[in-house]
C-alpha cells in the first residue's frame, strides 16, 4: 500500500476533488516534518542546556516550527473534516436542517479564513519592524504561514461548499476496513 493511501482521508469522498488530493498529501507529510523538527529541536534544546552548553538559536527553530506545524495542520485537518468542524451537531441531522447546518458551518469557517488571510497579512508585514534574538530575523518570517494558511482553509472550505451543494452533505460512509463486523445475538443463535 502506497503512502499516499494511507495519508489521504477516504472519508466524505463525495466533499473532495481528486484534483486537491496531492496538496493534502504534501500538507500530511510537512505536518510530519514539521512534527519531527520540532521535537527534535526541543530535545536537542533540553540536552544543550543541561550539560552547559545552549544553542540559544534553537529556541527560534523550535518556535518556527511549532507554529508552522500549527497552521499546515489546521490547513489539513480542514480538508479531512477533522478541525473547525463541528460533526457533533450535523451528523444528527439529516434533509434540508442538516444541509442549511453544513452550509452555515463552512460559511463560518470562510469568514476564519478570510481573518486568517486579511489579519495574518497584515501582521506579516508589520512584523518587518521588529526582530527576533539571537539571529535578528523579522518577525515576518514566523507570521508568513497565517495568511497562506488561511487561503489553503478558505480553498478546501469552497470545496466542500461546492461539493456539499452538488451531491449533498449526506452520504453514508463505508465501513473502515480496520473493524470487524459487528455480530449480533440474533445473527449468532442463527448460525449453525
């Protein structure tokens, strides 16, 4: 099995272009490295210090990289239905109250993005005024990712927009592949 089949969410197919299905991928992998970095850079940080010697540039890295990994996820989990995303009270419901919830719901996750874009812009270039110690890199280098990642949000949100209103919001999705079936007690006195 590919990587690429187990990074990409089959769930709520009927949502998604398959033409989008690379930038999900490319999104999961950079939240892995990004992860890994991140991590890396903590317990190098923790070592550094405690025999004496810090790199007080890791501090920064570390920092980048968590907020990076902060928004790429949010960009991702966005395409999976995974964040933002309030299934608790949709999937309850089904015909026209569940597709006016869905509908209300993405419009809400657009008005993030375009705060995410407008503010995160907006931010980023203020943040050429000031900069970080000790490398003296702008600020602008850690706000860089907000209005990108709320382009990526507002991207797959018009998506799921579009996708929901063309073949509806509810779609029985197929059993995971991962669980047994699931046998009853009737089903188990019928069997010889």
């Amino acid at each position: 099995m590919p990587i690429a089949d187990k990074l990409l969410v089959q769930r709520q197919r009927h949502l998604k272009w398959r033409g989008l299905d690379w930038l999900e991928l490319a999104l999961m992998i950079l939240c892995g490295v990004l992860c890994f970095g991140f991590s890396l850079s903590v317990t190098a940080d923790i070592v550094t210090r405690t025999i004496g010697h810090p790199w007080l540039w890791l501090q920064e890295v570390t920092s980048t990289l968590f907020i990076y990994a902060i928004f790429v996820g949010t960009a991702a989990a966005t395409r999976r239905n995974d964040h933002l995303y309030l299934t608790a009270i949709s999937e309850a419901m089904h015909g026209t109250p569940r597709l006016i919830v869905e509908v209300i719901i993405r419009l809400v996750v657009l008005g993030v993005a375009f705060c995410l874009i407008w503010y995160g812009y907006q931010n980023y270039l203020r943040g050429f005024g000031s900069f970080r110690l000790p490398s003296g890199t702008p600020i602008a280098s850690l706000y860089a990712i907000i209005p990108l990642s709320g382009v990526l949000i507002g991207l797959f949100t018009i998506e799921q927009l579009v996708n929901g209103l063309r073949n509806g919001f509810d779609h029985p999705e197929p059993p995971d592949e991962d669980t047994a079936p699931v046998v009853t007690d009737a089903q188990m006195r019928a069997q010889p």
